[in-house]
C-alpha cells in the first residue's frame, strides 16, 4: 500500500523543533546576561574589600599615620593611598567591572578615605561605598564631590 512513502520528517515537524529550539536559546541567553551583571557586581564588592583592607595596611605603614594628601574625587593621586600598587589593580578591576572610570569614585584627607562604585544589576541604580570607618554598604545616591565617608 504505502511503499512508495519515504521515511522522515516533514517539514512543519522540523520547523516546529527549530522553534522550540530557538525559544530555549532565548530563554538561556535572557539569564546568562543576568548572570553576568551580578558577577561583575560581586567583582566590584571584592575589589572595594581588597582596598579596604589595603588602605588600613598603607596607613599603619607607608603612609605613616595618614592616608596621604588630600585629593579629591580621583583614583589615581600620588602620594596617597591610591599610589598603593595593591590598591592600583583593585581600582582598575573596580573600574573594569562597572563599566568605566566615570562610574568609580574615590576620595580621602589625611585622616579619611572612601571608595564608591556603581553596581550594574539592580533596576534601580545603586552604588557599593567602602569608607575608612569599615563601612561597606549599598547606596542610592552618588557621593557628593570631596567626600570621604560613606553617606
């Protein structure tokens, strides 16, 4: 009766299981790049710890009570602590995973430090401060110019 009937698909099925196949790619793409705003966000906290810590290590020592000359909002000042070769790279993963320098802010006087960054997850745009008083927290607004304390 049917020997003549190939076997195999017919085109609606493998049209119908490109289909599905595509929605799923889709659906795994949508969470990879959730994903990876929230790794860039953890880099960005890891980062503001290891200067945290490092600030403390150059002011009991090379800073010699002091955590350098007063700077400002930049990241990159001689004669602070952001000349801190440890704190250089920790500045420049911060800055590497929020996307910009624009979006990392440090400030200091001789006796304070802060270090704000913007986060990359929340729909609301929040930002990651780490001060000399061991303060680490998150924020909702940005820090005014010359700060050195957390808000």
């Amino acid at each position: 009766m049917y020997k003549n009937r190939s076997q195999g698909f017919t085109l609606i099925e493998l049209l119908v299981v490109i289909a599905i196949i595509g929605i799923l790619s889709a659906v795994v793409l949508a969470s990879l790049n959730t994903a990876r705003k929230k790794g860039n966000d953890a880099a960005i906290q890891s980062d503001l710890s290891t200067i945290q810590t490092q600030a403390e290590i150059y002011y009991g020592g090379t800073g010699a009570n002091s955590y350098g000359t007063v700077t400002g909002n930049t990241c990159s000042a001689a004669s602070t602590l952001f000349s801190d070769p440890t704190i250089v790279k920790a500045v420049a993963g911060a800055t590497n995973a929020a996307g910009g320098a624009a979006n990392v802010i440090c400030g200091n006087t001789t006796s304070a430090y802060a270090v704000e960054a913007q986060l990359n997850a929340p729909a609301v745009t929040t930002y990651w401060c780490v001060d000399s008083t061991g303060s680490a927290k998150n924020e909702t607004t940005a820090s005014a110019a010359g700060f050195s304390v957390c808000p």
